[in-house]
C-alpha cells in the first residue's frame, strides 16, 4: 500500500515551470532518493512535501491524508538541510530538543527522548557545545538528531552529506543508513550524487528538468538506463555505433559500462566482439585502474581491477572484448 502519494503536482515560479507532472508513490518505511542534476527540481519537489512550497497544482497525501492544505507544523516531518540551519546561541542539546518544547512535551520525556538520540548518532561529549564550536560533521548530526527525535512520520533529507569532506560523507551515510534500518522511517533523500544514491536507497527516482525520468531500484537504474541522460548521470558508459559492432545502420545506440569490456591475452585470435587497440590514457583509481584504449577510431573507457600486477602503459597494444550480451540499446 501506498504511503505517500504525489499526483500530478506542478510547480510554477513566475513564467518558469520548476515541476511538471510529478507522480511518485512511496510505501511506509521505504527509503527513496530523488537524484538529479543542479536545478532539476529536486529540491523544490522535497520543500513542497515538507511544506515550506506551495505546488501550483496536484495532490500530495501522506497515509491517505491530503497535505496541500496542511500546515509545516501539522504534518509531523523531520527535515535536515544542507546548510545545517541550528539556533546559534543554543547548545546541541539544545537544538535537538528544541522540537519537543514546541510540542508540550514533558520535561522528563524530552530529557529521556533527547539523550537516547544523542547516544544514537554519536554526539556523546560534544552534546553541551555551540554549533561554532563543533565540525561540519557534528553539526549535521546534530540537524539530524533533532529531526529524527520527534519520531517524524516522514524523514526529508536535502542533500545533507553535500557540503561535507569525503570520508566524512561516507561515515553520516553510513549512519544515515543504519538508523533507517533500525527505525524504518519512511524517508525521501535529495542528492545529486549518483554513489550517494546508489548505495543507500531502496529505490531512485531520477530527475531532470523539473520531470522524473526514470525511477527503480538502484540495480534496476544502473543496469538498465532509459536514456542517455540516465546512462551518463548514473555511472559512466561506453555510447558504440552499429557499425562499431556490425549492426544494422538503423539500429538503436549501444550501450555498455567500462567494466562489462575485457582485457584479453595477447595471443587471443581477433574475431567477434575482439578487437585490438592502443592505450592512449592510463587513470589509477585506487582498486580501479581506468583505460582509454582506441579501437578502430572509436575511443573505448575499459575499468578493470587493480590486482597489482596488472601494469598498463600508454601507447600499449591490447586486446579487448565486448560481450554482446552486455551491450544495451537506449534511446537518445
């Protein structure tokens, strides 16, 4: 059964059209990524549910209530921006209580409610300390703690983990990620990155220019791109021409990621789907070593995994293999 509902919703800003027809269906205790480009409308599609944006038209209803007319404060959500958005003068502890005050909550409860939640996203020691004096990290557990700590029916994440440094956007994913499978919020996750996406989701929505393009499970959307669009925003790919592979002229493009193409032995007899090449880039990715190899005219991205005694030079002659059977056609 469906929990949160999205029909049909729009979103107009003058003459501009920020959303068009937006359908989305969301079961209770599902966690979805909206994953798109800068300005695609994701989020603006997360403000309107939250309530901080008004859809020009369409129905939004959260356990079959109808929320268009509901106020922020009415609908029992939990959201963490980028921008960390904490009360400057108010400890962290503070902050994650905040939330409880407004709703009346006894003191002892919110005393219970709010160490219990400190404990969970790792603030132990820090939890009397201002926003300036805690890292970026630490404030966005903060910002996460106190909307998590009013037990939200929905959890509204807007690209929390963006402004964060790499091995920390890995560890707040994680416990993002954790904390979903312990609780199971229903939770709708704006991010422009596809790792972001990819790893933490149930299911993705991607979007572009203001319309969802295609949505599935991560698996679903890395195997089986829709568009050219989708195929180079999630992932990297290989776009070869019919002729590439002794196709019809009128076929559709061809498809196929950098780690579906083999390296093969040197003495491999050259047949179909093998063809022979030059090195003309070598990229050390840490456990990927990342190739251009020019084969007929045609410039080939082959990843294959660093075992350490795979050593590639540029301008070397290999052997590579395009299995058909990986080979996906997709529209423009």
């Amino acid at each position: 059964m469906d929990y949160i509902l999205i029909k049909e919703l729009n979103k107009n800003f003058n003459k501009v059209k920020a959303l068009s027809n937006i359908n989305i269906s969301i079961k209770k205790g599902e966690f979805v990524s909206l994953l798109g480009p800068s300005g695609c409308g994701k989020s603006t599609l997360l403000r309107i549910i939250a309530g901080l944006e008004d859809p020009s038209s369409g129905e939004i209803s959260v356990n079959n209530n109808d929320l268009v007319n509901i106020p922020v404060n009415k609908r029992n959500m939990g959201m963490v921006f980028q921008s960390y958005s904490l009360f400057p003068n108010m400890t962290a502890r503070e902050n994650i209580a905040f939330g409880l005050k407004l709703k009346k909550v006894p003191q002892e409860e919110i005393k219970i409610k709010v160490e219990e939640i400190i404990n969970l996203v790792g603030l132990n020691g820090r939890e009397n300390h201002y926003p300036s004096q805690l890292s970026g990290g630490q404030q966005q557990r903060v910002a996460l703690a106190r909307a998590l700590v009013v037990s939200p029916d929905v959890l509204l994440l807007d690209e929390p983990l963006s402004a964060l440094d790499a091995q920390i956007r890995i560890t707040l994913r994680k416990l993002i990620k954790e904390i979903h499978n312990k609780f199971k919020i229903t939770t709708l996750f704006v991010t422009h990155d596809q790792e972001e996406a990819l790893s933490i989701s149930d299911r993705i929505f991607i979007m572009n220019k203001g319309e969802i393009v295609q949505y599935g499970t991560p698996e679903e959307i890395y195997k089986n791109p829709e568009t050219k669009f989708v195929a180079n925003f999630v992932g990297t790919y290989n776009l070869l021409t019919p002729k590439f592979l002794n196709q019809p002229e009128d076929c559709s493009n061809i498809f196929i990621r950098p780690e579906h193409i083999s390296i093969i032995l040197e003495d491999t007899v050259i047949g179909k789907n093998t063809f022979s090449g030059v090195i003309r880039n070598v990229y050390f990715l840490g456990n990927i070593v990342r190739l251009n190899v020019i084969v007929n005219g045609t410039m080939l991205l082959i990843d294959t995994l660093n075992r350490g005694d795979n050593v590639y030079y540029e301008g070397e002659k290999i052997n590579v293999y395009v299995p058909s059977d990986k080979c996906l056609k997709i529209k423009s």
